[in-house]
C-alpha cells in the first residue's frame, strides 16, 4: 500500500480512531525481519506527524494549535492500551521508540509525562517498561529524560499523593525503569555544590532508598535485562545510578541536617548493590570512574569554605563523614571490580583531597597494585 492509500484510509477515521489505527498501520511498516528503509520511516512520522499528534494537516502544513486537552487524553488511553496489550517487547519498543524518539516537540514530551505519571499511578508495568527503555535511548541525563523525571517527581513525590507502597513495589514490578528513573533524578540533585538547594524531597528520597535497600540488584537492573530494541537500532550504554547516589550520600555528610539517618541506611544500600554486582556476574562494570572524579570539586569547594573561615579540616566531623563515605564506597567498588574508566585518574583525584586516613590507606591500596 502506498503512502498515499494508507493516510487516504486513515482520514476516514476522526479521531481518536484515526490514532488508534494509525499505530498498527505503524506496525505494518516497521516490525519485519529487517530494519525498515529510510521510505517506511518516512511514511511512519508523516502518519505519526497527522494522525496521533496531529501536528500537521492533511497537505502537511503545521498545525498552530495540535491536540486538545481532551484529545491529548484520548491518546494517552489509547497509547496506554495499545502497549498493555502488545504481547511482543520488540514491537512494542519499536513504535514507543517511534512515537517519543524525537523529541524536539515540548507537546510530545508533555503527553509522554502524563503517560509516565499515569503509569506510575496504576503500576502499568508494561508501559513503565517501555518508559526504562526510552529513557535508556535517549540518555537518562538528557533534557528530555530530566524533565520527564521532573514531571513524575511533582506529581508523586512531593505531595504525597501517592501510596507509597504503590511506589515502593515498582522497584519488584518495573526495575528496569525504576534503575533508570533514578540515575536521571541523581542528576536533579546535588550536582554541584549549592548544598541545601538542591536537595531532593524527603518522600523521593525514602522510596528510593527503600528500592535500594531491599533489592541489592536493583541499580544493575538494565544491564542484567537488555532492552530489545528495533532491528538495527544501536544499544545505548547503560549509566547506573549508583554513582549519582554515591554523591548523594557523600554530600549529604556536609549538607544535610535532619535526615542524615536516611542516608546512612541509602549509603549502606549502595555498599551492598556494590557487591552484589560482582555476584551478578555482570559482563561489565557498574561506575564510570569519571563520574567519582566529579565528586572531588564540590568537596573542595566545602573545604575552601572551612580554612577561608579558620577552621582546621582534620576536625570538622561532617567533612571527616565525607571523605569516609567516600572512601568507603571507592574501596567495595574497587575491589568488587565495579569501576570501569581511567583508575588511575580516579586515584589521583582522589588524592587531592582533604587529608583523611581511610581514604588515604585505599588510595594507596590501590596506587600499588
């Protein structure tokens, strides 16, 4: 069938029918033995451009207005369904990936967040796993993947609209999003050295370090379950989260005055999901080097503060904590070969910290093997 037979019979649908079509015309012409030619791509966002975003017109003019509110719901059931209901993962991704895989459009990144915050109010599984896939693709520290963090953070984890055990059992139901939800949320939050500013919201942080305590393999959960992903399309490296949340808890030891408990429990979480990678027999290691080497600039900047106002470094216990969790966490990650990257950078970076006697006698471990 043509391009122009398959929009001739889809423009004799209204929507939403024209929508709900139109996915499975997208089926016709993306799933196969092969990857698709660049033609049937072609014809898969012009049908995706007119018929489920209604971004264009029917002579392919853009659109001022594109989806109503009441229509953008439409999609989002349909959407919700056709996922739900797709018994093959390849396919399912493969249409995910077509619809939401460009995301110049801030239109189509709205409807993707209400998907995904729908989603994580009825523990859809399947379209929380589609979500971990898409997230993987496009990066989760991209902008797309943060402000799609953002969005489910405002809806579930600030309020406390949510049941929290709801949330808690997406970590069993969903891992795979769940893993990468948080790599891009360690991004959110103390990222540089602003301290108490960025802070994440004390309900996001107890459901996470509840995820990370009772499931040890939870932050490998991408790499153990490779997404099946469109033929031809190019696998995305996994970033896990844990070195994110190794900042997380590093920093909270300087910045964090009420909830230091909570990230004791996080950070003996990250100790033991250290180990269990090496259990897991995982192909490849779980902590960009470079990632820890990032961490070493905001510790400075807190000790640049201290000795600008006096104050010795060997005493200030909040910095002492630091460097210990630190240390701590580079040494399991080491020795468990999670580490991947320039070590010795690591090492060295390391080194150029604020004296600290467990950090020292790792880094020196280390330093001679």
């Amino acid at each position: 069938m043509s391009a122009s037979d398959l929009k001739h019979a889809l423009r004799k649908f209204e929507y939403p029918a024209c929508a709900k079509e139109a996915l499975f015309k997208m089926e016709q012409l993306l799933i196969g033995r092969s990857a698709p030619s660049s033609k049937q791509q072609d014809i898969a966002m012009d049908i995706t451009s007119e018929f489920i975003f209604c971004e264009v017109d029917r002579r392919g003019v853009r659109r001022g207005t594109g989806l109503n509110p009441l229509q953008e719901l439409q999609l989002i059931d349909i959407l919700s369904e056709y996922i739900s209901t797709c018994n093959n993962e390849t396919t399912k991704n493969t249409i995910f990936l077509s619809l939401f895989g460009s995301m110049e459009s801030q239109r189509k990144l709205k409807i993707l967040s209400i998907l995904a915050s729908m989603a994580v109010s009825a523990s859809c599984t399947p379209v929380l796993l589609a979500l971990g896939v898409w997230l993987q693709q496009m990066g989760c520290s991209s902008p797309q993947s943060l402000k799609l963090a953002q969005s489910v953070i405002q809806d579930h984890f600030y309020l406390n609209t949510t049941n929290q055990n709801c949330l808690k059992s997406l970590a069993t139901t969903a891992p795979q999003f769940v893993s990468n939800f948080i790599t891009a949320v360690t991004d959110l939050y103390m990222c540089d050295s602003q301290g108490a500013s960025k802070m994440p919201p004390k309900n996001l942080l107890e459901v996470i370090t509840s995820w990370v305590y009772s499931n040890p393999t939870l932050c490998m959960s991408a790499q153990l379950n490779p997404a099946a992903l469109p033929v031809g399309a190019i696998p995305m490296a996994v970033v896990t989260p844990l070195a994110g949340l190794i900042h997380w808890c590093a920093l909270a030891s300087l910045y964090v005055q009420d909830k230091s408990e909570l990230y004791t429990k996080l950070h003996l979480a990250v100790l033991n999901s250290l180990r269990a990678g090496k259990r897991s027999h995982l192909p490849t290691a779980s902590v960009n080097a470079q990632h820890l080497v990032s961490l070493t600039p905001m510790v400075q900047s807190y000790a640049h503060q201290l000795v600008k106002k006096g104050f010795k470094l060997q005493n200030d216990k909040k910095l002492q904590d630091c460097l210990d969790r630190i240390g701590q966490a580079v040494q399991v990650a080491l020795a468990n070969n999670c580490v991947y990257g320039n070590i010795s950078n690591l090492l060295a970076s390391l080194d150029t910290l604020p004296e600290n006697k467990l950090l020292q006698i790792i880094i020196r471990k280390h330093q001679c093997v």
